[in-house]
C-alpha cells in the first residue's frame, strides 16, 4: 500500500486504500482505526476543484473486476435525508457538500435493484474510466 501523500493547500494526508466488497459503515469503521503521524485517519472529505485533483492524484488507479465500477469510498451520505448530502467524517462531519462532481445524471439512487438506495459516493479512479464521484 502506498504511504500518505500530504497535500500542503489543505494540511490533509490522503491515501487510497482498496478494501473489496465491504459497506460504507465497514470502511469507515477501517479508516477510524487508521492513523499517519498521529493523526486519527477518516473516509476522504472533498471541498473543492482543488482538493478534487490532489485526492486524485494521491490514490492508484484500480481496475473493476466482473464488470463493476472500481473506486474509492468518500466520507458522505445522504442516508438521514435523501437528496441532502452531508460529511459523515472528518472535520467537515454534519456539514452539507459545498462541492460536488458528480459524473452526468448522479446522483441518480440507481444501479443493481438488490443492493438497494445509492447512500454513498465513490470517487473513481481507473486506467479506463476518467476520475468522477
């Protein structure tokens, strides 16, 4: 796994972790128990274009497997309410997203019918898919 790469505008570390097939609570729950330097680890929370680009450029692309859309967990839901977005970790919990970018028609609640309501953004990052969340 890469180390942390510090982003000096925001004072954040970032670090792209692939954890297969878990839930939101799961990767929270797996950032929360991380931590670099001293400094307790949380699901990314994104506040601008600028932030945007240095998450990206911090996290390994990955590859989907078995058709799936490869990416990286953020710290927001929607879940308490839907359509209002709010931080969930980090310095930013209970406050609405001030920046988004969402890829075209999301957040759209669609996808596979049995995995239910999409209460969670996920930052893409691959070698075939440009970087969208």
């Amino acid at each position: 796994m890469p180390l942390p790469v510090f982003n000096a505008t925001t004072g954040h570390y970032y670090q792209g972790v692939v954890l297969r097939d878990v839930s939101w609570a799961a990767a929270q729950t797996a950032a929360a128990a991380s931590s670099y330097r001293g400094l307790k680890g949380y699901l990314a929370t994104i506040t601008s274009a600028t932030e945007n680009a240095s998450v990206l450029a911090a996290v390994t692309p990955v590859a989907g497997r078995d058709g799936n859309q490869p990416g990286y967990l953020l710290g927001a839901s929607d879940a308490g309410e839907e359509g209002v977005w709010r931080w969930k970790t980090g310095p930013e919990t209970g406050n609405v997203l001030s920046y988004t970018n969402w890829n075209l028609g999301e957040p759209n609640n669609g996808g596979v019918a049995f995995l239910g309501p999409q209460d969670y953004p996920m930052m893409y990052s691959s070698s075939t898919t440009p970087a969208l969340n």
